[in-house]
C-alpha cells in the first residue's frame, strides 16, 4: 500500500509540472486576447 501510494506520489510530482506547462500553453492565447481587449 505504502509503495503504490509513494509510486503514485512521484508519478504526480513529476507530472505536475507537464500538466503545468499544457495548461498554460492550452490557456495562453485566451490570456493574450483578456490582455489586448
């Protein structure tokens, strides 16, 4: 239990910062247009 919870720790942390970076590249054109208008 401890090693599949600790596995899924470590999978988070290291996906964390790809789901990051596609949420800011998914939302970046959406903050260009709330910046220009």
């Amino acid at each position: 239990m401890r090693d599949t919870l600790s596995e899924r720790m470590g999978a988070a942390l290291l996906m964390a910062p790809l789901l990051l970076f596609l949420v800011l590249a998914y939302a970046w054109p959406f903050l260009g247009v709330v910046k220009w208008s």
